[in-house]
C-alpha cells in the first residue's frame, strides 16, 4: 500500500480574547493511502473543516498552523512550501470540493471556464483544448448536455448540478487525493444520493484517496474504509468503519449512534447527548468531553491519549485500560 | 436577452420619469413655501414704484394664480426652459449650458482620479488588511473625510497659489494671456487653473472612495468562491484579478452612481473659492442674488444628472451580472 | 446589561471607539465648561489692535477685529453640535417613521413614498438647501435646525425600509402577528428596535455631514447668522486676512476637520461593532 498523505500532531490556532491563542485543530494526526477513503465525522465546530483547509494550506487568516505540525504529501513536505511550489500541489495533487456549491462557484464565471481555470493552472494546454477537457469532465459527473451547460452561470443551475461542477472542478487537474467537505449537506436527500454515488464512480476509476468530512454518518456506512471521530479538536476515536459502527466505544462515538433514529430494532427514546460543543476557548483541562460524558471516568482530569482497543481501533478515553468496565457497558447498551 | 435587456431599460426611463417629475413638484413647493418675497432684493437695490413692480411681477408671472404658475413651470420644465434669470435678465437655460463644460471638466478630472487611484488604493488596503500600510491609508483617507472642502481649498489657495506663487488660484484661465496663443499654451494655462480645485475635490472625495472600496473587497475575499479559486491551484494574481476584482467592480458601480452629485455639489464650494466658472459658482452666485429661476433650473438639472447617473449605474450592472441580466 | 450599554462597551473595547468618545467627550466638555472663563467671543471689535498671533493671553491668536479665537471657536462648537445633533434626531425620526410605513405596509403607499425619497436624494441636499435658505434672510436657529433636519432623512428612510422588508417576513414577526399583536405594537416594538443599529450608524455619519454642510453654509453666508458664532462663517471672515493671519482660519479648520473624524471613527467603531455581532 502507498501512502499518500501522512499528517501529524497538526495544531492550527486562532488568536482569543486578550493576546492568547486558542486551537481549533489540537494534534490532530492520521494517514491516508492511495484508493481508500476516510470519513472525518463530527458535529460542527470540532475542526474539521480547519484540518481539511489546513491540508491545502488554506487556513484563513488570522487563524495559522503552527510549528511541530507535519503535513506530509508522498515525499513532499506541503508546510515547507512556498509560493509557485504550494500552487501546483493545490488542485493538482489534492483537489477539494467545498461545502455550498452555490457561493463556491464565483457567480460572475461560466462553469465551463470555471473548470477550464482549474485546468489551464496545471496543464499547458490551449484555451480550446481546455474547454474540451471542461467538457468532458462535465460529461464524466453526469451533466447531460454538456457543451451547452458548460455556458451557463452557477445560477442557472441547480444545487445538484452545481455540486457536479465543484466535483469536475476539483478532479480538473487529476489529483490523487479528493478532499470532500460536507459535501451534501447543502443539498435534497434525493440529489444527496446521486452525488455520491457520482463520487464513488470517479474514485475507483481514478484510484485516488479520498477524506471525506461529515456530520452524517449515514453516508459513512459502506463508503468509507476508515473513520475518525473528531471532537473539539481532537480525533477521539479511529477504526475500521465496519469495527466502529460494530463496536462503538467513546462515550461521544455511542452518543452519536444513539442519536441516529433506526428504522429497523426494536423502537426506543432517542437519547441525545445532553449539553452543547463548548468553544475553544471554554474547553475544560483534561478529557474535553467530561462534563457532557455519562460515564466520566475517575482519572478523566488528566487528558487521555488515543489508546488502542484493538486491531487498529484507538480512542482518546481512559476507559480503553479498563476492559470490564467497557464490556458491562457493552452488555446494557445492546440488551 | 437583448429584447429583455431593452425591456428593463425602458420600465427604468419610467421610473426615472416620474421621479423627475416628483423633482419638479418639489422644487416648486420648496420656492413657493420658503418665506420672502423673490423680488425683495431687486427692490431694495433702489427705490421702486409699484407700477415697476407690477410691471416686474407680470414679467415673471408671479401675478398669476398658483395653479397657473405651476402648469406654466411644467410646461416650460420640460421644454427645458426655465424662465429668466432675475439677475442676468438672461434665459436660465443658456446660462446653464455656459458654464456645463467648466463643471463637467472639473468633475470629470475629480472622477477620473477616483475610479483609478481611488479604487486601486482601497483594493491595495484590502489585500495588505492590517498592515502598516493599510492603517496609514485608512488614517490618510479618515483625515481627507473629515477635511470641509472649503476651508481645504482656501489653505491651497492661499499656500500654493499666494505664498509659494506655483499654481494659480482663481479663475479657469488666465486674463492676461495673449489671444493668439496656441494649443498648447491654452491648454497649459488651463491645467494650471484646474490643478487646485481638482486637487482639493480629489483629497475630500478620494477619501470616501477607498474607504468604500476596502470595504467591498473586504468583503469580496471573504467569499468561498475565493478559496475555491485557489484550491485550485490558480496563480494568487489571477486570484485577485479574475475572481476578486471583477466582483469587487459591483460596489464601485453604485459607488459612481453616488459620486455623481460632486460633479454638482462638492463643486458649490470649491468653486466659490476658485472663482472656477462653473454651475456650482454660478448657484453660489444665484443664492446671493435670490435668482430664484436660476436656483430652481441648476438645481433641476443636478437632480436630474443624479437621476441619470442612476440609470447608467444600473445599466452597467446589467451588463455585467449575469445574475441581473437573468431577472431583468 | 441592556443592548445600549453592551453596546457602548464594545465600542469602548476598540481602540478607534476609545479616541472617538474621547475626543468627542472632550469637545462638548470644553463647549459646555470653557466659556466663562475666556473672553468674550462677541467682544467690543477693536480694529485697531487687529489680528495678534497666538500667545499666552490668546493661545489661538486674536482675528482682525480683535476678538480671541480661541473662545470663538469653543462658541463655534456649542452651536455647530447642537445643530448637527438636533437636525440628525429630527432626521431619523422622520427617516424611520417613512420607512417603517413603506416597508411594512407595501403596495402603493411603498410606491409612493419611495418615490418621494427617490427624488428627495436625487437633488443634492446642499441645492435644496441653497433654495430654502436663498429666500429666507437672516434665518433664526430652530429654522435653521428644521430645515437641516428634515432635508436629511431620505438616506435613514431607505435603510429603515429596507431592514423592515428583510425582517418582516421573519418568523418572530408571524408569530407576533398570529399572536394577534396589532400593526402599531408589531411595527414600534418587534420591527423598529431591530433598525436602531443601522440607524445610529446612519446618525454618526448625519452628524458629520450636517457639521460639514452647516460650515459650508454659514461659509456662503446663509446657515447661522452673526452674531452666534459658527466655524464656517469664521473662515468666510478669515478670508480678507488669509494671507496676514492665516491662525484666523487655521484654528475654526481644524475644530471642524477633528470633530468631523471623532464623529466619524464613532460610526466606524458602531458599525464595526454591529456588523462583527451580525445584529
């Protein structure tokens, strides 16, 4: 297996209140190899969107990453890049599809030239020979009549199509790596499912590795590989995706599951997670999810690590060492 | 398109219309109800019989009924004539169409200035946002605000024109100058009388331009599309340009449709102090006179070149949103 | 902590908020405490003793006909704030009164009135002004402040009807409604306290534009009349002497050019404020 991207102990920080910093992004580290795909799940405001934007170098300022991050690209260190360097991995290596197609897409461009842009950034080619390729790409998520739709305003179109164009945009200049954030959230469960299977066509044909970053585990299930729970700024849980929807072990993982309402089971309440996602700056000393935790473990001051539970399943809980705990638990949650 | 394109703009000219005409009552009402007699002062100037001025009332029809004036006004309004100036004894109108080109010259420089070194200087603050350089500008461009145009255009007068002797400070050209000079030498001459009462309208407007500017494309870099224009790799130039820019442009459109009335207005002042022969100078002049005719007619056209400005603000806006030309 | 003084306290937060309420605090108190203990602005002229620079006994100097610039710019100051705040409150009462009527009640009273303001910014303030003011000789203060008012509300109307149509179809104004709240109670206590942040933006800015106008005018020789004392008829009186006794200019530019950018960095500061909290 090649590794495609390897990111370590990645901090990004925004100023606070009063010259301090605070970190949205808090160490966040995980691996991507060519053709998988990992799913970033979390409620918004957990970061990761900021990790995403990070991978590109995107971060807004005054927000910045800070030293002691790594990001790393095959052999390529993307945080020692500057200027002409750091442009031709942008789209050319990663290739990111935003969330809201309709204020991604500037409103005053054709789509078409939108995509020709992307594509004349890293080829050589002729404005016709671009639109061509703008074209095909067009043809290749499924935008029937191309040629003409290549015309039009984002305006013109609708939220699912928009969509397709972000996607024929960011596969443009044939990255390896496709950074999906939120990306159908914004539109109809109808139009939601045919993105996706948009997507998944075009990874196995092009082979490449896939981050995709979501709030809905529902579409997590049979298309990610791995997923990484994250929680205010932090991965809180990672595995197998058929280990974690299986075994779910961090408390803030179960409350998640716990939240989804089932069509199938035997009918229960939903239980929520009591309390809000705090902001970075009221995140408390220790585990970050104590005071909304139902278990609260006893050493929970202490900030726990990613601990393994087993054949690459960790999570940031103290809970991890104490396996009768975990498997009573397990006992009353299915019973 | 095009056919929807000419539809919109007619439903404007409508629109302009009436606004025109809602000018047009105003205006009337405002002279009728501002207390005074409008022949007050050319009958202080010497002692006059009433005979003389019955005489001068039914010259200017101010003998008649108020309903007769006003349908008299109209009519004559929209033929473009308005009346007769009290104190040039001259048709308002001409007097008006005299001194057009020196306003004009002198707005059309100030807005010149503004829509290129304005606009450059604020889309510079807001891709330099919270540098040093950014801060001097906003500090520049607060003091240029706050500075009255007037009291500006007399400290130039006075330090360039009076004390340091390098520019002239009244007037458009030079009395002395021999008749039969060339091209050359009028035109110098006449950029020499232009250069202070440009220079103090583009301190006192520029400011205001930069600090709209900086805002709108503030704004414009905030939007997504920005950063998807660069995960796509696009050089940081064509960023700006291609993508930031052009829908910064927008802002700037409504901005000229505002800066319109400095052609007219700002120019009341700085022609008083320049004794620049403009519209301004002359409404300036009128206020003194109490040449009411002559107020109302300047002050008609202000109104509408503002209105004009309006539409082809909007115009440009079509032309060059897709987004508009589709309600259109 | 009521929306005002929360307010008032992220305005203090900034540094520009600071210097501006400062500055400003500073002016109204010098116009307020100062005068009883300088000279008398409207002193007996002296043509004799003319213009002095300024020096211990008239740190701004004296004019041609003897009296302290200093003193007479304080009294500048006293006038020429009053006026600009009374004639903005009279505008934005009037400003809000249309817009929250055009914009609530739509249609053809919408129509209407829009096309009053349409016109009413379509000619230049300072025209209107030049017309009314034209015939009226020697116009006595409160006319002055009326007028000023009410040729300056056409702007606050527009920005009134405005946020009242974006907010008028918001569920809070439903609910209001359906709660059977009349047109007066929904439009006076859901709608307009909603515009009260655009609006004191919108005054800060009328403020500084009625300080300049005022100045403007009084420098043409309308606006306030002598003997009250205004910046602008001090630099229209300054004029024969520029070139002697540039401080009797000098002093009355500089009042008006540091009022006008405390005015301004206010209206920054408030619409910094508003826009970052979104309200």
């Amino acid at each position: 297996m090649s590794r495609v991207l390897e990111v370590e102990n990645l901090r990004v920080t925004f100023p606070g209140a009063a010259a301090t910093r605070v970190s949205p992004v808090d160490g966040v580290a995980f691996t991507l190899d060519r053709g998988e795909t990992l799913a970033l799940v979390g409620e918004s405001g957990c970061g990761k969107s900021l990790t995403s934007l990070s991978l590109l170098r995107l971060v807004p300022p005054p927000g910045r990453i800070e030293a002691g991050s790594t990001i790393r690209l095959g052999d390529t260190d993307v945080l020692a890049l500057e200027g002409e360097a750091l442009r031709r991995i942008r789209g050319r290596r990663i290739g990111m599809i935003f969330q809201d197609p309709m204020s991604s897409l500037n409103p005053v461009l054709r789509v078409g030239d939108q995509i020709a842009e992307g594509i004349r950034a890293h080829f050589d080619v002729s404005k016709r020979e671009a639109r061509e390729r703008a074209v095909a790409l067009l043809r290749e998520v499924d935008i029937p009549d191309p040629v003409s739709r290549a015309e039009a305003y984002p305006h013109q179109l609708s939220g699912g199509m928009r969509q397709r164009v972000m996607i024929a945009i960011a596969l443009a200049a044939e990255p390896e790596i496709l950074i999906a954030d939120e990306p159908t959230t914004a539109l109809d469960v109808t139009v939601q499912a045919q993105i996706l299977e948009v997507l998944d066509r075009l990874q196995a044909a092009r082979g490449m590795a896939v981050l995709l970053i979501t709030h809905d585990l529902g579409i997590v299930a049979g298309r990610a590989d791995r997923v990484a729970v994250m929680y205010a700024g932090q991965i809180v849980e990672e595995a197998a995706t058929g280990e974690l929807f299986a075994r779910p072990s961090h408390p803030y993982t179960q409350g998640l599951f716990g939240s989804i309402p089932r069509l199938s089971g035997p009918v229960g309440r939903l239980t929520p997670i009591s309390g809000t996602v705090p902001a970075p700056h009221a995140w408390p000393d220790g585990c970050r999810f104590r005071p909304r935790c139902p278990i609260v473990h006893p050493r929970s001051q202490e900030m726990p690590p990613l601990l393994a539970l087993g054949a690459g399943h960790r999570m940031r809980c103290w809970l991890a060492n104490d396996s009768d705990e975990r498997d009573k638990r397990e006992e009353t949650r299915d019973g | 398109m095009a056919r929807g394109l000419s539809g919109w703009l007619a439903a404007r000219a409508v629109q302009a219309m009436a606004t025109l005409a809602v000018v047009l009552i105003l205006l009337f009402v405002l002279m009728r109800i501002a207390p005074g007699d409008p022949l007050g002062r050319l009958a202080s100037d010497r002692p006059i019989t009433p005979a003389e001025t019955a005489a001068l009332r039914a010259r200017y029809g101010l003998d008649r009924p108020i309903a007769a004036q006003f349908a008299s006004y109209v009519q004559g309004a929209v033929r473009g004539d308005f009346g007769t100036s009290i104190e040039y004894g001259r048709p308002v109108g001409a007097l008006i169409a005299e001194r057009l080109p020196a306003t004009f010259l002198l707005g059309g420089v100030v807005l010149l200035v503004n829509f290129t070194v304005g606009i450059w200087l604020g889309a510079l603050q807001a891709t330099n946002r919270g540098t040093l350089l950014d801060r001097l500008l906003t500090a520049v461009s607060l003091a240029g605000h706050a500075v009255p145009s007037f009291w500006l255009g007399l400290v130039l007068a006075w330090l360039v024109g009076v004390r340091w002797r390098l520019l002239p400070a009244a007037g458009m050209q030079n009395p002395l100058l021999d008749p039969d000079a060339g091209l050359a030498a009028r035109t110098a001459d006449l950029l020499a009388h232009l250069a202070l009462p440009a220079l103090t309208l583009c301190v006192v407007s520029l400011a205001g331009t930069m600090r709209y500017q900086r805002r709108a494309m503030i704004e414009v870099l905030r939007f997504p599309y920005i950063a998807t224009a660069r995960a796509k790799g696009v050089p940081e130039s064509q960023v700006l340009h291609r993508h930031a820019w052009r829908n910064a442009l927008f802002p700037v459109l409504t901005l000229f449709g505002l800066w319109l009335p400095i052609l007219v207005t700002g120019a009341v002042f700085v022609e008083s102090v320049f004794a620049w022969p403009g519209l301004g100078l002359l409404a300036a002049d009128a206020v003194g006179a109490r040449d009411y005719p002559l107020l109302m007619g300047t002050a008609a056209l202000a109104a509408g070149l503002v209105i004009l400005g309006g539409i082809v603000t909007d115009l440009a806006y079509a032309m060059l949103d897709p987004r508009v030309r589709a309600a259109a | 902590m009521s929306w005002l003084a929360q307010l008032w306290a992220a305005v203090w937060r900034r540094r520009s908020g600071r210097f501006a309420a400062v500055a400003l605090a500073t002016i109204a108190l010098a116009a307020i405490v100062l005068p009883p203990v300088l000279p008398d602005p409207a002193a007996q002229p002296d043509i004799v003793a003319g213009a002095t620079p300024p020096a211990s006994a008239h740190p701004f100097g004296t004019d041609q006909l003897s009296r302290d610039v200093l003193s007479r710019v304080v009294s500048g100051a006293r006038v020429s704030l009053a006026v600009a705040a009374l004639a903005v409150l009279v505008s934005m009462t009037i400003g809000a009164a249309v817009g929250l009527t055009a914009g609530y009640f739509g249609g053809s009273v919408d129509a209407l009135l829009m096309r009053i303001v349409d016109a009413g910014l379509a000619i230049p303030r300072l025209f209107i002004l030049l017309l009314l003011l034209a015939v009226w000789e020697r116009i006595p203060l409160p006319a002055l402040v009326l007028i000023l008012g009410t040729t300056g509300w056409f702007g606050a109307s527009r920005l009134v009807r405005g946020e009242v149509i974006r907010l008028r179809h918001e569920p809070f104004v439903s609910g209001a409604e359906a709660l059977g709240a009349g047109r007066r109670r929904v439009m006076f206590r859901h709608l307009l306290p909603n515009t009260a942040g655009p609006l004191l933006v919108a005054a800060t800015l009328g403020v500084s534009d009625v300080i300049l106008l005022e100045a403007g005018l009084s420098f043409l020789g309308l606006g306030i009349q002598p003997p009250t004392p205004s910046w602008g008829a001090m630099i229209l009186d300054a004029k024969p002497v520029l070139v002697v006794a540039p401080w009797t200019s000098l002093f009355p530019g500089l009042a008006i050019v540091v009022t006008v950018l405390a005015v301004n960095l206010l209206g920054d500061a408030l619409s910094d404020v508003l826009d970052s909290s979104g309200a």
